[in-house]
C-alpha cells in the first residue's frame, strides 16, 4: 500500500488546500513538459493518484482507514490457553425428553457447538506468524455431534457426565442434564 502522504510529501494532518498546493509543487517538478530532463513519467502518475486520493476527502477518509489498520500493531501473541494445560472446561447441556421418550428411551442426535483447538495449529496459534485458521488464538468453533443413547425407563431427572478427550476436545467433560417433562411432545 503506498503511502500518498509521502508521495506528496505531506503531512498526515495536512489540510485540503495544502494537499492542492503540495499536487501542483510536485507536478511542477515532475510533470513531463514542465519538469525537462528530470521528468519521471512513473513518479508523476504515482502523484497523480496521490492527489486523487487525498484530494478529496471522502475518498481520503476510506484511504486513511485503511492506513490506520494497516499501519495498527500486530495483535499480542496469543497466550497460551490454560483449558490446554488441565483446566476443565464444563459444556452443560440439558435434555428434555416427553413422558413417552423417557418411558421408551431411544437414541437422540445432539449437537453441541464448541470452541476445540484449531486443527490448522494444533493449538499454537501460529508457528510462522499468525495461524490464519484462527487468528492466532489456538481454538475454532467446533461441532460435536453425537448420539445420546437413553434407556427405557429414564429416571425423571439425571446427570450424565462424559470427559471429551475421546472427541477431541482436551481437558473439556461434557454434563447432560437429562430431564423429563410433561408438556413435552413426543
Ligand atoms: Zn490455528
């Protein structure tokens, strides 16, 4: 991205006018008829596109925009997530079954949305730079999909609890409160 200010040799806060009266100073030095032995064609368009940029201030403000991200810091190396390093996450989850549902039982298919590690990094955050997978912070927004298999004559009210390394998902137990409800239709 090429920097206009400096192209024109302005400053970042220069006013409008200042932009024009910069433009004409560097045409004047640059300009192919004007400039003589001196002249730059590539240099004069560059200019040029400075001063149509700049030059008007709705198109400069996208442009200074753009320069402002551009220009931002890098984002902090992502820190190490502690649910890596033996912090157990809790993922509840609660399943209302109909009298008939928990009479019978049945397989059930659930999804549980989750933030898991990035597979892209393993988790890292980025070797080379920052992991375009997930931005450097080591975890993606996961689908768990699983069939949750419930008995014939289901207690009216239970707590089913499953550690979720098997899903990969490290360090992370899944708790089902499982409950059964007699508004629910089957
Ligand atoms: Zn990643």
């Amino acid at each position: 991205m090429k920097d206009y200010y400096l192209i024109l040799g302005v400053s970042r806060g220069a006013t409008t006018r200042q932009i024009r009266r910069a433009f004409r100073r560097r045409v004047k030095e640059l300009h192919p008829d004007v400039g003589g032995p001196t002249a730059d064609s590539a240099a004069f368009r560059e200019v040029a596109e400075a001063y149509a940029t700049l030059g008007r201030p709705e198109r400069r403000r996208s442009y200074d925009a753009l320069l402002a991200r551009r220009e931002s810091p890098p984002p902090p190396p992502p820190r190490r997530r502690r649910t890596a390093h033996g912090a157990a996450r809790e993922i509840a989850l609660e399943v209302v079954l109909s009298p008939r549902e928990a009479r019978e039982g049945g397989v059930f298919s659930l999804v549980v949305p989750l933030r898991g590690p990035c597979d892209a990094c393993g988790g890292w955050g980025g070797f080379l730079g920052v992991c375009p997978r997930c931005g450097g912070w080591g975890e993606c927004e996961t689908r768990l999909a699983f069939d949750l298999v419930v008995p014939p004559g289901a207690p009216a009210a239970s707590r089913l609890e499953c550690p979720l390394d098997a899903w990969g998902v490290p360090g992370a137990r899944l708790t089902i409160f499982l409950r059964t409800a007699p508004g629910v239709p089957d």
